[in-house]
C-alpha cells in the first residue's frame, strides 16, 4: 500500500503546530490563513501580518515555502503580543 500524499493547497500542514496565547492552535495554512482573516483590519495591515498572508498565498497556491510562511506566522503573533495588541 501507498504512503498517502502529503497535503496540498490550503490544507497542508504548517511546518509545525501554532498555538496563539488565546490557545487556539493552528494547524493548517487554512487554519493560518482564518486566523489572519479574524484580525482586525488595523492588524492585517501591520507589515508582519501582510508578510505572513503573502507567504500564506504563495505557499498555499503557488508551492511557496512551508517554513518561511510558518515563521512569519510566529513571528507576527509574538510581535503582536509584545505590542499588547489583541
């Protein structure tokens, strides 16, 4: 029997899990992506937050780095946590 095929798209998994310091726990670049989604329009503008949606979309859609979107991910969020922000 076949390994099955890794997960493409908008539901391949995230280098490693996220939990978010409110415990939700992100998983997918869809789950990624929701969560981005959810922030208000004054944090999705942040520089950290639009890098980490492009390098969603380009992982998600046009086989980007895996990695790099992940830690963008993490990186946007612990920079939004030292600002205090949501």
């Amino acid at each position: 029997m076949l390994p099955p095929k890794p997960r493409t798209g908008w539901h391949a998994r995230l280098s490693q899990p996220i939990i978010t310091r409110h415990g939700k726990r992100l998983v997918t670049l869809a789950d990624a992506r929701t969560f981005v989604l959810a922030l208000p329009a004054a944090d999705q503008e942040r520089a950290t937050w639009r890098a980490a949606a492009e390098l969603l979309i380009a992982a998600a859609e046009h086989s980007g780095d895996i990695v790099k979107a992940t830690e963008q991910v993490r990186l946007a969020l612990f920079l939004q946590a030292q600002l205090g922000l949501r």
